[in-house]
C-alpha cells in the first residue's frame, strides 16, 4: 500500500470521504483507477498560522525511583553525605509559537503578561502563530515530508544499496523537516525535584514533596528561538548479517539533526510573579541566565545503511543498550565514514579542506562531501578569530557583549556579580608571552575594580600570580564564541542500570 | 488488557456549523461527506469511565504493552503499569486547494525521486488538492482542549521469554529503567491539555 492511499485510507476509516479529483473544496471519493495514479512517494504537511501550545500547568514527567544508598537525612549530617535521592524531572507548557518582532504578541507562563518574541534579551517564552499572521511554519512548497524511500547508501559489508533508483533493493521509512523555514520558539519550564517520596499514580504533585525530605525544588527556563530546517528522521532496517552478529537486521533509528538560533536557560523568577510550590507556573525574571547566541549545529546520529542506533538487552535483568552501532573494521565503510582525501591517512588535511570554508559547497569533491555528511559541527557566535583562510567577517565580542556567543547575564534589577576566568594556558611555540592565555584574554585591575582590557597579561597576571580579585563586576559577561568541528562519533553505548541488580 | 473504545462522529456541513447534533448509524450511512467532517475522539487504556486506572498496580498487573524488534526474537521491551486517557475534540478536515503563490521558502528537490526526476508536474505543489485540519474551537486566551492526553508508564524493563510464557507475561525484573507521565498539575491523574492553533495541509505525492 502506498503512503498516500495509507493517509487517505485513514482518513476515510473515519470519515468515508476522500479527496476528489477536480474540485479542490468537496471531498469525493476516488476510484482504484484514479488511485492507482497516485504515486505515492510521500505524506506531505503544511503548516500555515501554526502555534503549538500545552497548557502552562501541563507536563511530561520523567519519575525517579528511589536509589540504592538513597539519603536519609538532610543537612550536614553523615546520613546526607556520599548518598543519592530520587530525582524527578518535569517540563511544563512546552510549546512551538512565533518569533515575530512583534510587542506584545507573545506570553509568559502566566498567561496574562505580554512580551515581545523577538526581543533581544530573549525574555519571551511564547510568541502567537509561527511566521506571523499569513506565515508558514511548514511552507507547502518546503513541507515536512513523511515517506518511505529508498535512497543511496552503504551497507555495514561495504556493499552500495539502491545503486539502480529504478530497482531499488531497500526501502526506509523517512521523516524530512523543511530545508528552509521561518525562526520559531521552542520553549518550556520545568521543574527538578530531589528526593520526592510520591507515588505519582496514586498521589497528586502536592504529596511527598521533596523538600519535605531533605530534597530541593529548582525552577527553570528554557527558551529556543531558531529552526531546525534541514533536520531527518529515518527508521529503517539495520544491514549487518553473519551467522554471528554484533547486531544483526535489527530496527535501525538514524538521526541527523540540524538547529540554528539563539538559546536561553534560567532559573530567576520574577520579583511579581513567583512561586516555590509544585506545579504552579511562574514568570521568570527577563535577561537573567545562561546564553549561547547565533548557534549553528549539526549532530549526525547514524550514517545510511552502515550505522544506526540500535537496541539490545544488557544481562537478563531486565536492562538495555541503546547504541550508536561502531564503524566495521571495513575499508569501503570507513573510508566514506572518515571522508579521507587520498593519500590523507591522518585527516589533518581533510578536516582542513572540509571545515576551513564550511560556507562553501563541497562542489563535486566527494570527500569534502562524505566529510560532511558524517562529522557534525556545534558552533557558538560568528567566531572570532576567523580563520586565515575564511574570508566571512567575524568580530571580538566585548567583554560584557549580549547578543553573540555565550555569555552569562543577570536580571535587569540584580546588582553586578563578579566574573573571573583563568582559561587554560594555550602555549605557542614562540613561548608563553605569545600564547593567547596572555594575548587575547581580558586582564583587570586589582580589588574587584574591573578596569578590564586586552593586554599581554591574560586573566591573572604574571606580576600578581594568584591574584583572585583581579575580576570584572557586571551585569553580563561575554566568555566568547566557540566551535567544535569534526565531531564525529564512531561508536556511542547507553545502558540502563535499575531495571533489576546493577549493570 | 482491559481497553475501552469509545469513538463519536460528528458530520459538519459548511452551513450548519452551529447545529451540529450527533447522528445515529443509519443516519451516517446515508452521508456523502461532500463538505467536510468534524471529529471527536475519545480513547481509554486501562481506565473506566470515572477516569480511575483498573487494576495497574502491583506485579504482573495487565496493565502493560510490550515491543519486540526484529532480530531481537524473545526479548519484551515491556511498558509496565501503562494506562492513559486521549481526547481529540472537534477537529474539522475539509477539501481545499494548496495556495497559487509560493510562499518563498519553495524548494522543487522535496518533490522529486531519488532519480531526480519530478514526482509532480514541474515540482510545484501550487493550486494541488489537499485535506485541511484545523481545530476551530476553544482558541480563547487559556484554553488548551483541542488535545488531552493522560499517559502513565510506572515502570520500564526487558522481560525475556521463559519456556512457553512469552515475556510480555512475565514480571521478573525488579526495577525500573524510567518511569514517564503527561498529565496536569492541577489534580491527580487529570490530562495534559493542548491546543493547535492554524490550518494544516495534508497532501500526497
């Protein structure tokens, strides 16, 4: 059955209508004629003045347990020490909205103070319909597509799959977000318990509370405003065979994820609207938190048909693996993992030509391109120093910059905290004076005073080793932009532990 | 496994969008749906009417579903004291046509074959057939009921075939890797609440 007459089937089991052909306002059911026309490559969803929202006191909870050695006391007494509570983990009101400049268009968890979505403080956990009035958050021209398929790829042998498109050999189930869509907020509170006694199906939130027994409540904040265009789902069947395998042809999840935006966590509520109770919604105070601005990632989880995460039993206990499968001892396979240039057998020079102008195509360059596709990126800020060799701008972030890289501010009313780093020395080969330890970190005055500059004395000078008040009393503090590259993951295992004895 | 269905239609023409009564079998079988449906749909797992849980306490309560993947022959990845609520209230799906403008994000690759050819003529979507979903009502500041969903999963494990006992009848592994809810603070076991605001296109290609 294809995936059209799978949706349509659906739909009619509910409806005994179909879609007509001809007349786009009536719906009229189709003939086997008329769909066996149909060709079946995909289920596509639009979304136009989309907005998804969960009420602020709604959640999904991830519930503890209690633990082996769990605390008995609390305080600084010897039965709160060198032991473990439950934890239990809740995000409230989670939501995808709008991002639009628009004040007063969007909400705080109270529901009833305003705030604009776009505002550069990132104050704003909810915007009205994504793109604004009239805009898509899944263009019909660039829909988020669900289909099953059967591209390309290597199976985990070495062997190519699907080289013929025409006759293809195996078939995957994919899920496509849109490769070009507006900014949105994803964004939810939560709430982290320790030591909660409550059995959660049988007792409300206002029950063994878990700062009744020593534990804590903490509220927080976060806030994603960006897209995750260009981002793929794919369930398919694992490829390994042999009498004796490490996995076998088992159900295959692939993921390779791509999110770009702006990203907020905090935990200061608002000096109006707060609350320390369980399950009551809050506004949190604006600016207050951590940062990372201009964020630009990109995670692949599994490559086609070589590697996927997988799931096995750990023991007979009653414990499970969940696994990133490890890249076979095979040339044909690790060769394309790797992505290596002939003649590069250490991939210095590949990760060079790969990562140096990531802002250009790959063009025909097939390792450029299977560099690509297998290592993973995360970047923080537009970057600074830019590369030699990339000619894209990129500026010094100030030491109390708010709107690129990572940085940590306090609330608009909070007084100045100081901020300190002593990073670790990066030694040049010209010597230590040349080392950016000293070149490229700020340096401040003594007695908490700020005065802070760039000069050649880094952090904490060598003419007052050990001086700790050399810090910068502020309000915000810029740490700077960072990237990882080449991030790639050649073998990744997870492995419950409490189903039943350790593991 | 104690399961309850209870499913209602309800048919909307375009006109008597304030007079909607429920219809009777009979009275469906006569329809020809040329306008539109609206849907409500109610699903109880485990749960009776009153909205308590039946019996999904204890070891080895039926309250339970289990997930056997391929290769993996004999061995349950089991959702222990699993139950739930789900509510789909008044969700409207009629006939329409995709817009004739592009919307300026158009990419014509998302609808071609992995040959590259065009699965569609032109690549271009515009002015094509399409089911349209909305949810119309409840859309007040505060009102989150086009979607409820109460879920509990007590407890989490692997539970292994033993002789002739499949594993999803076993209850042998003493702890729990994970235990998950969605549910509302307001009370003990009330539903998470949703809402989905604007129109969604459903097409195939």
């Amino acid at each position: 059955m294809n995936s059209l007459r799978s949706v349509l089937l659906l739909l009619s089991v509910f409806v005994g209508v179909l879609p007509a052909a001809g007349y786009g306002l009536a719906l009229q059911a189709m003939s086997d004629d008329e769909m066996e026309g149909v060709s079946g490559a995909g289920i596509a969803v639009a979304l136009e003045n989309f907005r998804f929202m969960m009420a602020p006191t709604s959640y999904m909870e991830q519930v503890g347990t209690a633990p082996t050695g769990a605390c008995t006391g609390s305080g600084g007494v010897a039965s709160n020490i060198n032991c473990w509570r439950r934890g239990d983990l809740r995000w409230y009101g989670i939501n995808l909205s709008g991002a639009q400049n628009i004040n007063g268009s969007g909400s705080h968890w109270n529901e009833t103070s305003t705030c604009n979505p776009a505002d550069a403080a990132m104050t704003c956990p909810r915007g009205g319909v994504i793109g604004g009035a009239g805009g898509w958050f899944s263009p019909f021209d660039n829909p988020y597509l669900m289909r099953a398929w059967s591209p390309a790829g290597m199976a985990y042998n070495g062997s190519l799959v699907n080289t013929d498109p025409n006759n293809p050999t195996k078939t995957i189930y994919e899920y496509l977000a849109p490769t070009n869509q507006p900014d949105y907020i994803l964004s939810f509170w939560g709430e982290i318990e320790a030591g909660a006694t409550r059995n959660p199906a049988l007792q409300p939130l206002s029950v063994g509370l878990g700062t009744a027994n020593g534990g804590g409540l903490l509220k927080s904040q976060t806030i994603i405003r960006g897209n995750a265009a260009g981002s793929i789902f794919r369930l398919f069947k694992f490829t390994e065979t042999g009498a004796t395998p490490l996995y076998g042809e088992t159900f295959a999840m692939f993921y390779h994820s791509r999110l770009r935006g702006d990203f907020r966590f905090s935990v200061a509520q608002s000096s109006t609207v707060n609350s320390n109770a369980v399950g009551v919604p809050v506004v949190f105070a604006n600016n207050e938190g951590l940062h990372f601005r201009n964020v630009d990632s990109f995670l692949p989880i599994g490559q086609l048909y070589y590697q996927a995460l997988v799931l096995n039993a750990v023991g007979t206990s009653g414990n499970f693996s969940l696994t990133l499968t490890k890249i076979p001892n095979t040339a044909a396979v690790y060769n394309r993992f790797y992505g290596l240039d002939a003649g590069d057998t250490r991939g210095y020079q590949t990760a060079l030509t790969a990562v140096r102008d990531w802002t250009v195509s790959c063009g025909a360059d097939q390792s450029c391109l299977n560099y690509r596709l297998s290592h993973g990126y995360i970047r923080y800020g537009n970057w600074y120093p830019a590369s030699a060799a990339w000619a894209a701008a990129g500026t010094r972030n100030t030491i109390n910059a708010n709107n690129d890289g990572i940085l940590f501010r306090a609330c608009p009313t909070c007084a100045n905290f100081n901020a300190f780093a002593r990073r670790p020395i990066v030694i040049d080969k010209r010597g230590e004076t040349f080392s950016r330890q000293r070149t490229q970190n700020y340096s401040c005055n003594t007695g908490n005073s700020g005065g802070c500059v760039v000069g050649t004395g880094g952090p904490v000078s060598s003419a007052s080793p050990g001086d700790y008040t050399r810090t910068y009393p502020t309000t915000t503090v810029n740490l700077g932009d960072a990237r990882v590259e080449g991030l790639m993951i050649h073998q990744l295992n997870i492995i419950s532990c409490q189903a039943g004895g350790g593991c | 496994m104690a399961r309850a269905l209870l499913l209602t239609y309800f048919l909307l023409a375009s006109a008597m969008a304030s007079s909607m009564e429920p219809m009777d079998d009979e009275q469906l079988a006569m329809v020809l749906g040329q306008e539109g449906v609206q849907l409500t749909l109610r699903l109880r797992n485990n749960v009776a009417a009153n909205g308590t849980p039946i019996n999904c306490s204890g070891l080895l309560n039926p309250c339970r579903m289990g997930l056997e993947f391929s290769g993996r022959a004999g061995i349950w990845l089991m959702l222990k004291d699993y139950y739930g609520v789900l509510a789909i209230n008044d969700i409207r799906l009629e006939g329409d046509l995709l817009p004739a403008a592009n919307t300026g994000y158009q990419d014509a690759s998302r609808f071609t074959n992995t040959a590259g050819s065009c699965l569609i003529a032109g690549c271009d979507p515009r002015g094509l057939q399409a089911v349209r979903v909305t949810y119309p009502f409840s859309k007040g500041v505060g009102e989150y009921n086009d979607f409820t969903l109460l879920m509990n999963v007590g407890r989490t494990a692997l539970e292994f075939d033993n002789g002739a006992t499949p594993g999803y009848m076993r209850d042998a592994a003493t702890g729990s890797v994970l235990g998950f809810r969605m549910a509302d603070s307001l009370s003990l076991n009330a539903p998470s609440r949703a809402r989905f605001d604007g129109v969604a296109y459903v097409f195939g290609f």
